[in-house]
C-alpha cells in the first residue's frame, strides 16, 4: 500500500528537468500514451539465471 499520495507537488528545479518533462509532453502529445509490448524472449533456465547473477556481482 502506498505511504505517499500520488497527487504531490511535482518539482522541476533544473533546466534538464524542464526538458525533460516537456519532451515527454510533446512525446505524449504527438505519440499518445506509452503502451508497452509484450515481453519477448524470457529465459527461466535457473543455470542461465544463475550465470547472469554472477555476472553482474
């Protein structure tokens, strides 16, 4: 459950922020709403998991 209310003051305290935020405006705007596709290519093999983790340790 959520601590925080979603409806808070947005702060947009540098020039990349400001960017930031009226790219995804105009993104929004000329694209609409984000839908992400399916996802492809999910490997559940716990040896090829396990491999991936070491990796990155």
């Amino acid at each position: 459950m959520a601590t925080k209310s979603f409806y808070e003051t947005m702060v947009i305290d540098t020039p990349e922020a400001a960017a930031n935020l009226a790219k995804a405006i105009d993104d929004y705007e000329q694209y609409g709403a984000y839908r992400p596709g399916p996802t492809q290519g999910v490997c559940t093999d716990p040896e090829v998991i396990k491999k991936i983790k070491e990796a990155w340790q």
